[in-house]
C-alpha cells in the first residue's frame, strides 16, 4: 500500500461530530500499524477515515496509507455513502449531512436518495430527525431514544415534544407504549372538531399527515398534536356562537320555554315553521351554549309555545266545548298514550333480545354517555369506534368524581401513584418557593449554592429536576 505523509493531507469539513472513543484504536495503530487506507481526492483531500487519522496522529504516526478515489462523486457525498455502510454514522448526523448536501447542490430529496440508492422513506426520516431540538438528537445520540421516539415526537410542537421526551425517558417506554399515550397528548380528534377544518390540511401536527413516514398506524389519524392551536380554534368558535346569538342568548332556560328536541315540543306545536319564525324574529327564542362538554360543543335552543286562543266564553268562565272540540281532544289524549305504549313496548322488548356485551349494548351506553350524537349515527360506527368513544366518555366521568371515588376507580384500573407518578415541571409549578425548599428537605435534595434560600423558583424547579427524582414519592402524592 502506498503511503503519505498526515502533515500533507488535507482536511476539510467532516459530516462526522462525533468521534467517539479512539483510545483503542490508538493503541491497535500503535502495536500493528494501520491496514485500512485512508481516502483522499486527487486533491489529498481527505474523504472517509478521519477517525484513523485523529487515532493516527494519537499514535504518533508520520506515514499512513492511503489510496484516490476517482472524484466520479463529490467529497461530501462519498462521506456519506461511507458512513452509511459502515455504520460511522449515527441517525443525527446523517440527516445533517442529508441537509446540508441538499441545500449546497439545490436538490429534492427524490435525487438524493437516487444519489444514496436509498428509499426517499430513508432520507426524509433523517431529515426530520436532524431538525429537532438540540435536547432531543443529544439523546438519540446517547441511545436513549429510537428513531420511533424521534419520529413521533416530531410531530409535536417543540415545547410539548421536550416534555414528552423526559417522560418517554423516565418510563422507559418503548416506541409502541410512547405512540398508544400520545394519543391522549394532543388536543383531540379533528374530525370530530366543530370549526372549519380546512385550515387542518396539510399541518405536520396534523395526526393524520404522513402516517406512513411517521410509522403510527392509524393510532394518531385525526388526532391534533398542537393542544394550543386546537384549544385556540376551539375559543375562537366558542366566540364566534356567542355572537352569532349575542341577542338570544341566556345562562338559564326562562319559564315556560321548551328545547326544540324535547319530547313535548311536538305536543306543544313547536313545528319548524314556528321555529323558523322565532329565530327570524327573535321573539319566544332563547339559545343556551354549552361549552362544558369534554367531547364537544353543544348549542341548545328553546322556544316559547304559541299561547291558545281563547273564546270570549270560555274568558268569561263559561265552558265551551263543542263535539268536535271533544273529539279532537281524545285523540290528541289517545295519540299520546299510542306513544307512550309503542315506547315501551320497544323497550321491552329490546330488553328480552339485547345481549350484554354485544355491539348494539355498547352503541346504547355510548349514547346515553353522550345526549348529543345521533342515533343513527352510533348505529352505524364500527364495535371499535363504539368502545373508543366510550373509553374516552368514560375519562369524562371521572372528571365529576370526587378525589376518594377518583381513587377507587382508577386503582381498578392500574393505576398505582407509586408506580406510575414521576416529578414533573407542571406538578413543581402549583408549589410555592417555600413549598419547593420544604420538598428539597424531604426529598433529600441538596444544590451546589450553600443557601438555597437565595434562588427563585424557576432554579429550585430546575435543581429537582435535574437530580436523580425516579422513584421519590412526596408525602403529598401518597
């Protein structure tokens, strides 16, 4: 092999940032020499092997082997073909190399994948990657993270992404378990969202974009990643029906008004050409908004019925019914009790057919959980859609129990506070400064300042945090 001189070699710009540890390759080149040559242009600059020059001048050594490539493909590109096959490089860099490469020579990740013999699946993954926050690549670096974990938490806005990520960490949770809990992460389902969802296509915190890239199945499909924007565009809606009905709009039902999907309005004649008028005129209307729906946002609206005409007898206390009158009467009496019979007569009988457990006993409890969807609609949702939305119903149940029913319910369903809680930055915040250096104290967490009295909040949070937390439960969460 022919040899040169490491004082003549050239070195520019190396795609690898991360040398790692040369102290036995420095030793192997000591006792053994170098038997891999280095790569150089025609220009002696270095191509593949700056690992073995590092390790090599740590050795000592003057002379190294070396060949030429034949600069059929630039220095960057052999970098990364290199690095690629000989698994030099790490997720992190190759999609900084992939970065860079494409803005120097103004190409589209079809080609350069093409250049790679790569899948564009291949290059555009690294390339998501290579753009997160410096806090999450350090981690994908040290191994505390996969490509999976990256690749989801892409698809969060980059403060929510951070956080997930310590807790992805402290549970140890694998790719699968960090997708199934990021469902409930996001802000909701979009196709269940109210306003105008236009705006939601083709957003990257868009759970359904890019499914296929970001490898979370059908999981995430639909699902807002961005709790702020979603919360926003909720508010905004909240607003937009609140003036809509700014003049008809009231906190209490007044007396003597009807829901329009009530039982009597028929009885009463609240016919849609009645209520067409009221909204017209907004006379005998009144709308209620009811934003306190964990899975939606209800407008409720009420009439006032038409008061009956009065004969001049009957205002003079003379009772005036005629035959027909009569008639009229008993058969709007009988009509009624027809459909009282009919109703229970249905629910009977469905009572005698319905089988625990099956699909038609599930759609019923979701619609008794949820007033506002459609029969016809729970009907026709898949038994899987029917026990998602009842698991997510259910979450709403629990919202209106009190801590000690809370307790029960959710240790029946695993929950254990000692197993599963974890010190987070939102459970320090609710604490005074006071309250911080107290649970330091118990805690036995101990700073680098001598008072720790002298600190603000933030540093006390931050000081918690950063120390060894896993597993220490304060009194207060027990």
């Amino acid at each position: 092999m022919e040899t040169i001189k490491i004082d003549k070699i050239i070195i520019k710009d190396n795609i690898r940032k991360d040398y790692g540890e040369l102290t036995e390759m420095t030793a192997s080149l000591k006792e053994h020499g170098m038997r891999k040559p280095v790569e150089l242009n025609k220009r002696n600059e270095l191509v593949d092997g700056f690992r073995r020059i590092k390790a090599a001048k740590a050795a000592g050594m003057e002379d190294i082997p070396y060949f030429y490539n034949d600069d059929k493909i630039d220095n960057t590109t052999e970098q990364i073909l290199s690095g690629i096959f000989s698994k030099n490089l790490n997720t992190v860099e190759e999609g900084q190399a992939f970065v860079k490469y494409m803005a120097e020579h103004k190409i589209l990740i079809k080609e350069l994948a093409i250049k790679l013999s790569k899948t564009e699946g291949y290059v555009q993954k690294r390339i998501e990657i290579a753009t997160l926050p410096k806090e999450i690549t350090d981690e994908i670096v040290a191994g505390r993270l996969e490509i999976g974990h990256a690749l989801l938490l892409k698809k969060m806005p980059e403060p929510e992404a951070k956080k997930f990520m310590k807790t992805i960490i402290q549970e140890k949770w694998h790719v699968e378990e960090a997708r199934d809990r990021l469902q409930y992460e996001g802000g909701g389902k979009i196709s269940e969202a109210p306003f105008n969802k236009e705006q939601c296509k083709g957003c990257k915190f868009n759970g359904s974009e890019q499914s296929e890239l970001f490898e979370t199945g059908k999981i995430l499909n639909g699902v807002c990643m961005n709790k702020g924007c979603y919360a926003k565009k909720m508010s905004d809606y909240v607003k937009d029906l609140r003036e809509k009905y700014k003049d008809v709009i009231v906190d209490k039902v007044p007396a003597g008004y009807i829901r329009s999907d009530s039982y009597e309005a028929k009885e009463r004649g609240l016919t849609k050409a009645y209520m067409d008028k009221c909204r017209e005129t907004k006379e005998n209307y009144a709308v209620m908004i009811d934003d306190s729906y964990a899975y939606g946002i209800h407008v409720n609206e009420y009439f006032k019925p038409k008061a009956k005409k009065e004969s001049a007898k009957s205002k003079e206390g003379i009772r005036e019914e005629t035959p027909n009158a009569k008639d009229e009467v008993r058969e709007q009496k009988l009509e009624t009790r027809i459909e009282q019979f009919k109703s229970m007569f249905l629910i009977g009988k469905c009572k005698e057919t319905i089988v625990p457990g099956s699909k038609e006993a599930k759609a019923l409890a979701m619609i008794e959980m949820n007033p506002g969807i459609e029969v016809k609609k729970a009907f026709s949702m898949t038994e899987k859609e029917i026990d998602k939305k009842i698991a997510e119903s259910s979450l709403h149940a629990l919202m209106g129990m009190g801590l000690k029913n809370l307790i029960i319910a959710t240790e029946n369903n695993g929950v254990d506070i000692k197993k599963h809680f974890v010190i987070t930055e939102e459970f320090l915040k609710i604490h005074t400064k006071d309250q911080l250096l107290s649970l330091m104290k118990e805690l036995k967490i101990k700073s680098d300042v001598v008072d720790e009295s002298t600190l603000k909040k933030e540093d006390l949070i931050r000081n918690i945090l950063d120390d060894d937390i896993k597993g220490k439960i304060p009194k207060s969460m027990q």
